[in-house]
C-alpha cells in the first residue's frame, strides 16, 4: 500500500508533543511492514536541517491557491530516520512557517489551512496517487472536505481518508472566510450535518469537518474513544461521533522501541534490560545499571545522594496535565521521603511565569528540581534514572509518558483516565493477577487522590524491594511497541480500499 501521512509534528525534528513520536512511530513500523510510506509537513524555520538527510528541492514552483491567489512553494524532499518527507515551504508574503515556533501565532488557522490546500494540491500536481491519506487533528482534518468536494471531483479518485484525533481539545474553530480562502465555499460547511460548530454556531470547525468528510476516524485509545462520545469528552463533538460511531475506533498508540529503549538508548551512559542476567554472561543484573543512572542524574540536577526515591514527571505544562497535583506532589515530596524531578515547559505564559516563580523558590532544594524547557537528552535521563513516575492528567487521550516509563523500568502513578486507564493496572486495587499490573493508579484528580497512590508506591519501595523490582520487570516485559497498533491500522487500510 502507499500511505501518506499528512501532519503538523514529526519527531525528532518537528514536536511539540505525542503527535510527533506517533507520526514517526506509526510511519517506521508501516514500512518496515513493507507499506510505501510517505510524510508531509511544513517547512518549518525552526526546524534543525541536520536531522534530515539528502535534503534536496523538488521543486521551487508548487503553486498553490490561497485568497482567490496562486503561490508558489518550494518542496523539499528530504530523509528522516530513513523514511521519505515531504516539507512545504510557502513563498507566501505572510511567511506562515518562517515565525521560529510550531504553534502559538494568532493565525495558526491560516496557517495550516494553506498547508492543507498547498498538501493536497501537490500530492495531485505529482500525482503521487496513494491508497491512503492519513490525516491528523484539525491542522490537517481540512484535507477531508477538499478532498471530496473539490479534487475527487477534477479525478483525484483512488485515496481513502483516515483522521486520527490525538486530542479533542483542539478543534480548530474558524470563520467561513477562512474556509472560504482555501477555496471552499464557506457558507455552504455552516450546516449541522457539515462543520458547523456546536457550541459557537456560527463558527467553522474543522475537526468536525475531518470527522463528516473522512472515510474513517481513529483516536489514540480505546478507552478516550468510549469517552469522546460523552459530553465531558466529546467536548461539542459527541454527536458527530456518534452519528458516525460505525466508522469510528480507538487504536493505542505505540512507542517506538529503537528509540525509546534502555538497552540501545543513545542519550544515555548505561544499557540496562529486564533481563537478570547481562548477555556476557558475568552474573550481573543489568537492571543494577539504573542506580548509577539515578547517581549521574542526582549530580546533573544537583540534588542531594540519599536513599529516597526519585519522582519523575515529563509533560507540557498545561491544564490537561493536572497542574495542581503536580505543584502538589513537588511540595509534598520531601516529607514523604522522597525526590521531585520535573522537566516541562509551557505555551501559557502566564503557568509558565508560576513553574519559573516555582523554580526560583526552589532554588537549591535538594529534593527538588524544576527544568523549564524542552530538552530531549535529560527526558531520556529522568525516564531512565527515576524510580516513580507521575501522570496526573485530568484527561489524555492516550499518554506517552507513561508507556515510556514502563519500558525504562520506571513504575508510573497515573490518573485513571483515558489511555492511562488502558495501560496502567494498579498492584493493589486493580484486582489482576500481580503479573498483569505494572503501577498505581487514582480516580480523584486532587490531593488525596494522587496521596492514595503515592503513599503506597513510596511504601512498597521502601520496605518490599523485591515486590518492587518485579513490578518494573513486569513493565519493562509489556509489549507496547508498534507493532500490534500499525496491524490494526493497516486491517482499517485495507477494509477501507475493499470496502469502497
Ligand atoms: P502530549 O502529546 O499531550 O504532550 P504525550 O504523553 O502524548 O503528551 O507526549 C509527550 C511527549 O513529549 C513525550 O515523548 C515526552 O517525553 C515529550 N516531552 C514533553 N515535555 C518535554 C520536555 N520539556 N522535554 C523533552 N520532552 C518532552
């Protein structure tokens, strides 16, 4: 099959967050299954043209309709971790992804609108005919009602359409103007049974429209896809799902394992695996090797050596990630005997001018430390050296972060919440059998709901090691590659083809 996957992030060049490990995750797996996969993104300035390889135009002369305008693009083509990208660089005068930044400009919409239509545009100027357009989240869900109203229509025929919702938060509510300027005509999308809003209905949303006009709609866990039909999570597009709940399924998504791995980890200073005995045969326990890694992040964070436990925790700071809680965990963490690492950053200013007033108090505290930036290489320490790892969201559709831990050996303390909910099974209260649980969990998103679980988790570190250890081991050993994830996905690919 030959899939194209048209997104806004694609690791390690392009992220913000999930959505970029997950287009780069799925696309590895499709092809090394076979699949011709191909990857289209914009061109951002920030971006770090050494991670691409043979990077080469294709052509400078990609015109494109935006504004009752044609513009022309540069394409450029180029390798990223040995699959074939597409980049879009616009020579409009607005230099839509010339601003140093992947999202946050108050004409996002536009921006990703004249993606969609300059995407599209190309893949039928070169006739590139794929079998598959894989789309994501409203910055490309755009494609769907062009697709069908405009380029099916001058013979763009073989393409199905697959959305994939990574997050129900974000819609892309828009004028029909701005529909208007792609060539739509926006008016005529102000419908319910098109993309008119919900909540605001005099607005455009394009998620919506992603959803009506795709041939099929995924989010990223079976258990979100149960919740996006109800109100709380559907957050305005309940009814749209339901209505279309029969070409509609949930697909955990799956971490990349040649890159997130402790035993071929190329951030980190040791190997370790959940083997108990190390290939060379000597007796040693590899999994010994994360203390020193716990020893170098110690020195690295300046905090103090002690026989405590080290919390971990990864995330945008946003309201989604259980802010409180994590401000709470930070505040309590040395009475309880333990450690409080977190590396988080920002796009609210003003949560994050709170995390950096934090950071100054904290100063040299020697439990605690805050780092206020994206930084690839200390994730891969924190996931490796940590013992805990927290994930408090008050909703997430599936969660990387904790899937990332397992596998380093890293027992999480998780939210029971969406893709948290399917794949963190509590030890105490979970009611498996000790070998099926990996963590700890919690209902209620506040300060003795998060104690319930970390209380325990410090305990059982504390006074059960062994009990302890085979719990990492047990998450270590779960398979939560892609490889399950991209079989079902390629069986949706192909249901689709058969089907129309
Ligand atoms: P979301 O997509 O909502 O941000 P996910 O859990 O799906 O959440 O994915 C988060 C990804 O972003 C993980 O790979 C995590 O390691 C990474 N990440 C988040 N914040 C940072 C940071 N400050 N530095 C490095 N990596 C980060």
């Amino acid at each position: 099959m030959h899939i194209i996957h048209i997104a806004s992030e694609l690791a390690p060049l392009a992220k913000v967050g999930g959505l970029g490990d997950v287009v780069l995750g799925l696309c590895r797996e499709l092809s090394w299954k076979g699949h011709n996969v191909d990857i289209i993104i914009p061109k951002y300035d920030c971006i770090e043209t050494e991670q691409i390889k043979n990077l080469v135009v294709e052509t400078k002369n990609l015109l494109s309709f935006y504004q009752g305008e044609w513009y022309s693009n540069t394409i450029w083509i180029g390798r990223v971790e040995d699959l074939r990208v597409y980049f879009i660089d616009p020579h409009h005068p607005r230099f839509f992804f010339n601003r140093g930044c992947f999202y946050g400009c108050d004409d996002d919409i536009e921006r990703f609108l004249y993606f969609s239509r300059a995407a599209i545009e190309y893949i039928y100027k070169r006739r590139l005919n794929p079998d598959i357009l894989h789309l994501h989240d409203w910055q490309t869900a755009a494609i769907a009602p062009l697709y069908v109203d405009m380029y099916q229509k001058i013979g763009m025929a073989k393409p199905r359409t697959l959305l994939t919702i990574h997050n129900m938060n974000y819609q892309g509510r828009c004028t029909t103007d701005d529909l208007t300027r792609i060539g739509l005509d926006g008016v005529l999308y102000l419908k319910p049974e098109n993309m008119q809003d919900h909540v605001y209905p005099h607005l455009i949303n394009l998620l919506k429209g992603g959803i009506v006009y795709s041939n099929f709609t995924t989010t990223v866990s079976p258990n979100y896809a149960k919740e996006v039909l109800t109100p709380e999570g559907g957050k305005g597009l309940e009814s749209t799902l339901s209505r279309h709940q029969d070409r509609f399924q949930g697909v955990l998504n799956g971490i990349d394992y040649s890159y997130w791995n402790p035993e071929i980890d190329r951030f980190l200073p040791a190997h370790y695996s959940s083997r108990e005995i190390s290939a060379n045969m000597t007796g040693d326990s590899t999994l010994d090797k994360k203390g020193l890694i716990k020893t170098l992040l110690r020195e690295k964070l300046n905090l103090v050596e002690d026989f405590r436990p080290i919390v971990g925790c990864i995330t945008r700071l946003i309201p989604q990630k259980g802010i409180d809680l994590i401000k709470y965990t930070m505040g309590h963490i040395a009475e309880k005997k333990g450690q409080f690492v977190l590396l988080g950053s920002s796009p609210i200013p003003s949560i994050s001018a709170e995390f950096h007033r934090l950071k100054h108090q904290y100063g040299d505290d020697p439990h605690v430390s805050l780092t206020l930036h994206h930084q690839e290489e200390l994730a891969h320490l924190i996931y490796a050296g940590c013992d805990i790892f927290i994930v408090p969201s008050l909703f997430e559709p599936c969660g990387l972060t904790q899937m990332i831990a397992l596998k380093y050996g890293t027992v999480p303390i998780v939210r029971r919440t969406g893709g948290l909910a399917d794949t963190i099974f509590d030890v105490d209260t979970s009611g498996k059998p000790f070998e099926e649980t990996n963590g700890y969990t919690f209902d209620r998103p506040d300060a003795q709901g998060i104690d319930s679980a970390l209380n325990r988790a410090i305990h059982c570190w504390f006074t059960n090691p062994v009990k302890w250890r085979k719990l990492m081991i047990h998450g270590m050993k779960m398979d939560l590659s892609w490889n399950h994830p991209s079989d079902i996905y390629i069986d949706i690919y192909k249901k689709l083809i058969d089907l129309f």
